[in-house]
C-alpha cells in the first residue's frame, strides 16, 4: 500500500550525478546488491519483457491508480536525459498501463527505461525499440484517463522505497534501488567486490574448490561435517 500525497508534481528533484550513474551502470543488479550489503531488491515478479533489456538511470517516480495511465503521460514532460521512470500503483493493477506510443515519447526525453509494478504492452514493439521496460505483467488490457496520482514522490514499487533521484539499476537477474546519497559508495564497493571475485575466477578455473577458496572446510567440521568411504 502507498502511504504518500496524491494530486502533486514536483518539478524538481535531486538526482544521483550522471558520473555516478555512469560508474554504477557497468556493473550487474546482483553486484550492485550485493555491495550495498544484501539490500535494495525489488520483489522478483518485475521481469524484463524481452531478454537482454537492461537500464540504469535516475528515477522519476510515479504513482498510479488502478487501471488509469494518465500520470505517465504527466510524467513524460518532468523526464530528463538519463532518467529512468519508476511507476508503482496505489493497488495491485495487471492493466497495460504502458506501450509503444509512450515508450517513444518517453525516448524523445532521453528516458532510459521503464519499471512498473503493473502491466504493459506492445512488448514486440519495445523489444523493437530496444525499449527496457521490466514490468508485472504483459496484459494487453487497455486503460483510462480519470483520477489522479502524483509525479516525483516517493513511492514503494514491488516493495521497495524508491524516491525521485535514486538510481536504479535492472537487468535480467532483476531490479535493484541504489539511494541517491549512497550511489559514489556503492559503486567504489562494486568495484571491489568484482576485482575480489575476478582473483576467486582465476582460481576456480584452475581448479580449486569453494570449499578452499572460501575457507569453508574449518566451520563445515565444527558443525560436524565427517567424511565417510
């Protein structure tokens, strides 16, 4: 459930550094996750509509209401260079919120991609597009204009907090939220996570075990682990 004001856009909004977007972008959702301590995972049912969509960008949040897209098209014109739209629903909805027609006007802006926490359609034509849209569902299910919600507040999409600026980052192993304040360290702490996992690498393909690598075998004994021909 959403507990935030409907009704509101604000204009303006504190993103996350394109050169910190940028450092975050080379890196997978798992990684990412990973180097923020296990945290920031949106719920696994948001898939990617086609398999090699992938984004990172900076949010423009919307809420929606069931079945009405009507603040998609507000949000188009609040969408700048490197954004990302992240649109949540104040009830669970699996309507085509979203397709081509507001996928092009949002590539116009210089949208990244879209994450839903509801239905879309016209995914031929996004995977066409090379449009990146992770959503709930594909439905082809039209919707109306009638009721408000709101643009660029915070709004908790597949249960996750994302607030306006944050990055977030999607790929096919799924959706990961980064806080706009800590994005500079968690991409200096992917880095690292990933130059410790190249070492592991280089030692796996010459054969050594996780057992060994991991030091596992010590804590694996004194659970009582034995060994028996």
């Amino acid at each position: 459930m959403q507990h935030t004001e409907t009704g509101v856009v604000h204009t303006k909004i504190d993103r996350a550094g394109p050169e910190t977007v940028a450092a975050l972008s080379v890196f997978g959702v798992a990684t990412l996750h990973e180097a923020m301590g296990r945290v920031g995972l949106m719920r696994p049912y948001l898939r990617p509509v086609y398999p090699t969509a992938r984004m990172c960008g900076t949010a423009v949040t919307v809420l929606l209401q069931p079945g009405d897209n009507w603040m998609l098209h507000v949000a188009a014109e609040q969408v700048q260079d490197g954004d990302v739209v992240v649109a949540a629903c104040t009830a669970e909805s699996e309507d085509g919120f979203f397709g081509e027609l507001l996928a092009t006007s949002f590539r116009a802006r210089g949208c990244r991609g879209l994450v839903i926490d509801g239905g879309v359609r016209d995914t031929a034509d996004l995977e066409d597009m090379d449009f990146p849209v992770f959503s709930r569902a594909v439905h082809a299910k039209g919707t109306v204009k009638a009721t408000l919600g709101s643009v660029n507040v915070p709004v908790v999409c597949a249960n996750a907090l994302v607030r306006p600026g944050d990055v977030v980052a999607a790929d096919r192993d799924g959706v990961v939220v980064v806080p706009r304040e800590r994005a500079a360290a968690v991409a200096e702490a992917a880095a690292r996570r990933e130059a410790d996992e190249e070492t592991k690498r280089a030692q796996f393909r010459k054969g050594a075990l996780g057992l060994d690598v991991y030091g596992m075998r010590g804590p694996l004994a004194e659970l009582g682990l034995r060994y028996e021909d």
